[in-house]
C-alpha cells in the first residue's frame, strides 16, 4: 500500500511540475509573440524628418521609414514672440511622404501679427543652418496607413538640424 501511495505522489508532483512548465512555455511564447509584433511595427514605421539642401536652398522632407506617411505637417516655427510682435514660418500640409524618398517643401509663408506673406529662399534666413542666428524648436506630426500618428521632434537653425525625438503619440 506505501508502494501504492509513494507513486500517485510522484504522479501528482510529476503532474504540477508538468503543468508549471506548461504556464511558463504558455508565458514566455506570449512574450516573444509580444515582441514580434512590437519589432514588426516599428520596422514598417514612417520616420520623416526636415533637412535643408544647400544646392537647392529648399527644405525637404525625408521618410528614412519603410512605410509612407500621411497628412505630413510641420508645425509652425515662431521667429518672433514677444507682446508687440509675433512672426511665425508656417508650413503647408503634405499628404504623403512615400517609404525612403526625399521631397522638397513649397509654398511657406510667414505670418507676422496674423498677415500672411509669401517667402522665398531670403525670408526664410532665419532658420536656414548656413545663415540662423539662433536656433529653434521644430515638430513634424505625421500618420501610419493605419492613422497612428507620430511626432519627430529637434532643432534646426544656427547650422543644425538635430533630432531629439521621434515617437509614437497615438
């Protein structure tokens, strides 16, 4: 009978170790499904980011993703801000910026006690890197096919552009 009682233990121990391994199995499979899906997502993510090509005096936009982006917009950069005077560069809508292509950004005003007046390459010396005096926060949000939106964010001007961020804000 102790023969008898001796092997439904082990059975049963045998069992719950069985069963513990099968929920740490069930758990570690769940998290590299996780991780799967996660490093899948941000390789066929846009990235777009502002760059100024000397040669062309022209900003341009550039999708460094493997995905497009839509509904690409720079927000508007101030220039001046103060009580009396506030000047801002403003910066059309692009509806898309495709996977790993570089397009020029036309058509930026600027809007200076709420008058808009067209720019060119002269106006816009403020934030060009060759000529900046300072330099000045720049935000692009843009959208994934899938309408998740994304924020690049960084400097530019007084002969830089840096990146400082670039993350998913929906």
């Amino acid at each position: 009978m102790t023969c008898e009682i001796f092997t439904q233990i082990l059975t049963v121990i045998i069992l719950f170790l069985t069963c513990l391994a099968g929920f740490k199995y069930v758990r570690v499979t769940k998290n590299l499904w996780k991780e799967t899906v996660k490093q899948t997502r941000l390789s066929m993510r846009p990235i777009v980011v502002v760059t100024y090509d000397e040669g062309e005096s022209k900003f341009m936009l550039m999708n460094y993703g493997n995905t497009p982006a839509f509904h690409v917009k720079i927000d508007d950069v101030p220039i001046i801000n103060t009580e009396s005077s506030k000047s801002y560069y403003v910066f059309p809508e692009e509806y898309c910026v495709p996977q790993s292509k570089k397009i020029s950004i036309e058509n930026i005003v600027m809007k200076t006690n709420g008058k808009i007046s067209y720019t060119d390459t002269f106006f816009l010396g403020a934030i060009t890197p060759s000529s900046a005096g300072r330099t000045f926060d720049i935000k692009i949000r843009y959208k994934n096919a899938e309408s998740e939106e994304y924020i690049t964010g960084g400097k530019v001007g007084e002969g830089t552009f840096n990146i400082t961020r670039i993350e998913k804000i929906s």
